[in-house]
C-alpha cells in the first residue's frame, strides 16, 4: 500500500476554495535554505503519491521528493514545505512518521476541519490549503478552480508556506490566494459547508451528480447552505460575505461531474453534528434541524448520535 491521495477526501472538494481577493502572507518561511526563494517556490517533500501528490511533483522544482508508504523520512531537502496528500484518516501516522523538528513544515491540503487535530497535534499554525484543484486522472493536468463568480480563482493557503505554494501553482498557470485571521476562516468554512451542503443534498436522491444537486435540487440545497453558513459563523466567529450561496453553486457548475457521497464523516459533516449535539445538551434547540434529519434519513446518526 501507498499512501495515496482518495478523490473524495482530497480532490472532490479539493476542488473547492471559495473566496475571492489575496492579502500578502505576514509569516515568511523561517530562515534557513529556502529563506533565499522566499516568496518563492523550494524544493520539497511530498507525502503521498496520488493524483494530488503527482500534480503538485510535475508543477515543482529540482530536488522534491516523494514519499509513499514504508519509505524512510529523507535527510534532503532539509527545509522547505512537507506537502502531505494523503486521506484524513492516515494524518496522525504521517505526523507521527516526521521528525519533530520538521513537523512544523507540514502543509495540510485535506478537506474538512482540521482544527481541533492540528491543536491536539501541537500544529495550530501549520500551514494550510483549500484545494479547488480537479485532477480527472493520475497524471493529467489539474483543472482550476476557477468559477464565473470566482475568475481569480478559489484556491487559497495560510500559514508559513503559503507564499511557496502559491509559487509552486503559479509556475503552473494556477491561482492561489494567501489568506490569514478571520479572511482564511470564512475561506475555510465555506468550503467546508460546500462539500457537507452538496454530499448531503447529492446522497438523498440517490448519490446523483454535483451539476444535478445544483440545477434540480437548488431550493433543497440553498435550505441547507443557509443553515450550515449560519451555524459554521457563530462557531467560528466569523461572518461570511454576501452571495456565499451563489458562489458555492458556481463551484457546483465548474465541478458538475462529481459523484456525491457522504464520506470521512468526523472530518466533515461531524463537525456540524457536533454542532447540533452541543447545543442539545444544552437544553437549547437543535441550529441545524435539516442537516440532522438528513443525516438521520440517511442512516449515518440516530437520534442524537452516530450510528
């Protein structure tokens, strides 16, 4: 075995990152070897070997190596990102797998809410990205994420090597946007609340297409995005723009051939189910009514708790 880049856990919504505009990164690479390309792309260590790992080893640089499964942690290069493709599932072995001193290297490209893992890890500052990268088969070019409401494109990264990411896909023709603070949260939770809205919505009639949720199912799906958009900015803190419906659907357009399927439910929809148990504990009403009861049709939880 490999580890290996799942479709669903990292490309069909790494094709997702909503938000317009980029800011400059305050936190530049550390000193050290790649400190003389700051701002640019380094030589790195890729983790996986999937169709995400291969697209971002074709865009990189002399000196990258892969890493798949059994393979021991290289010496070079000895700084410089740590990209980890993998499933969310493998994310505590590959941190386990890195040297503690690097471990501050890792960037994270997975979809879901990787907070409260990266905190338990020592990493809240890891850097971060939401991938909005489509990549049809292992060795084909990546498609951007680029949408009629988003033509800048909705890639975007946080943290230390934010900027050398940005290189990397710039080298390649892609965008990505550098975000920080509050700007990367919103970025994160819409499109947290795009892959949770369009797989729940997608696998109650029947696990039908991205493109058939948006254009049959549109009034069904808005319901839902207003409700996790909602509850997602009084968790976080955070208030999103106007028009996130809208820009979640025109992802839903650019990506109209993507199976939906509720998968690696902690990661994702758990997060919001979490949600709705806390405040339930809590004697307090339920904030997100449809999500549960689509969750429970589904069979993925029972009253007030997973299957």
């Amino acid at each position: 075995g490999r580890y290996t880049s799942n479709m669903f856990a990292l490309l069909l919504p790494p094709a997702l990152s909503l938000l317009a505009g980029s800011a400059p990164s305050p936190a530049a690479p550390r000193a050290g070897r790649g400190a003389r390309m700051a701002g640019g792309d380094v030589p790195s260590i890729i983790v996986g070997g999937g169709r995400i790992g291969s697209a971002l080893k074709e865009l990189g640089v002399e000196g990258d190596v892969v890493l798949r499964r059994g393979d021991t942690f290289p010496a070079a290069p000895a700084s410089g990102p740590i990209y980890v493709t993998t499933r969310n599932d493998d994310l505590a072995g590959v941190v386990a797998a890195t040297p503690p001193e690097r471990r501050q290297d890792l960037v994270f490209l997975q979809n879901g809410m990787l907070g409260e893992f990266l905190e338990e890890q020592g990493l809240p500052d890891a850097t971060q990205v939401l991938l909005y990268l489509a990549v049809a088969k292992l060795g084909e070019p990546p498609i951007d994420g680029i949408t009629d409401t988003n033509p800048d494109g909705l890639t975007t990264a946080k943290g230390r090597w934010a900027e050398a990411f940005r290189a990397r896909l710039a080298g390649g023709g892609l965008t990505c946007h550098v975000k920080q603070g509050d700007e990367y949260t919103k970025a994160m939770l819409e499109k947290h609340v795009w892959i949770c809205a369009f797989m729940v919505t997608g696998a109650l009639h029947g696990g039908v297409t991205v493109g058939e949720v948006e254009s049959a199912h549109a009034s069904q799906l808005r319901a839902l995005v207003d409700e996790l958009c909602a509850a997602g900015e009084a968790a976080l803190g955070v208030r999103l723009e106007p028009g996130a419906f809208e820009r979640l659907a025109a992802y839903g357009r650019s990506v109209a051939h993507f199976p939906t399927a509720v998968k690696e439910f902690e990661w994702r929809n758990g997060w919001f189910h979490k949600i709705s148990q806390r405040a339930l504990a809590e004697g307090r009403p339920d904030p997100l009514p449809l999500h549960t009861a689509a969750l429970q049709e589904l069979g993925v939880v029972k009253e007030g708790a997973r299957v």
